[in-house]
C-alpha cells in the first residue's frame, strides 16, 4: 500500500471513518443522500430493502449525532421531517463513488 494510504503507526483516520459508515445500514442512508438530495423518512424507507422503522430511525439518529445527516422538521400535521446530507456527509461522496467504482469493474468477476 502506498503511504499516502497508510499512516504508519496512526489508525486513527481510518478508524475514525469506518466509525461512521460502518454497519448494515449507514452507508446505504448516505448513498441515497447523496443521489437523491432531500428526503422524507418514508422514501428512505422504501428505498432500503429489508429495514425496520427501529433500525431506521436509530441509524439516522445517530447519523444526526455524527455530523454526517441533518433532519429539517416542518410544524404541520401532519408531521412533515426531511433528512440531507451536511457539508461533513458531503465530503463522503466522494469514498461511495469510489466503492460504485469498484463495483462497476468488479461486478462482472462474482
């Protein structure tokens, strides 16, 4: 691995990162973010196969915590709530066009 990759004797960046997007879940919310820009907690669920609202909810809360996703609550009824990516979120797009990437060439060798 290159240098520029590897920080001898520092795992703490790469730590740090896998902190955020690590899990099931997390990632999946951040790729949907980041291709389809503001969105409701009801297409977010519909757009992840297989999670719970708990799971859901509980991953974007602590997305919240983590600086990566923002959630705008409008006061009407009904209740009205959008989630984006923040600048912090932002600077992650560029990491899944990379695994999107890498799929795309490699998908072809499963």
């Amino acid at each position: 691995m290159s240098e520029k990759l590897c920080y001898v004797g520092n795992k703490e960046p790469f730590e740090y990162t896998l902190s955020i997007v690590s899990g099931k879940w997390k990632l999946k919310i951040i790729y949907l973010l980041a291709c389809m820009g503001t969105i409701r907690y009801g297409v977010l669920k519909r757009n992840i196969d297989g999670i719970t609202h708990k799971m859901l909810s509980s991953q974007l809360k602590e997305l919240q915590r983590k600086g990566i996703v923002l959630r705008r609550q409008y006061m009407q009824i009904p209740p009205k709530v959008e989630y984006f990516l923040s600048k912090k979120g932002k600077s992650l797009i560029p990491l899944v066009e990379a695994m999107c990437q890498w799929g795309k060439n490699h998908s072809t060798q499963l």
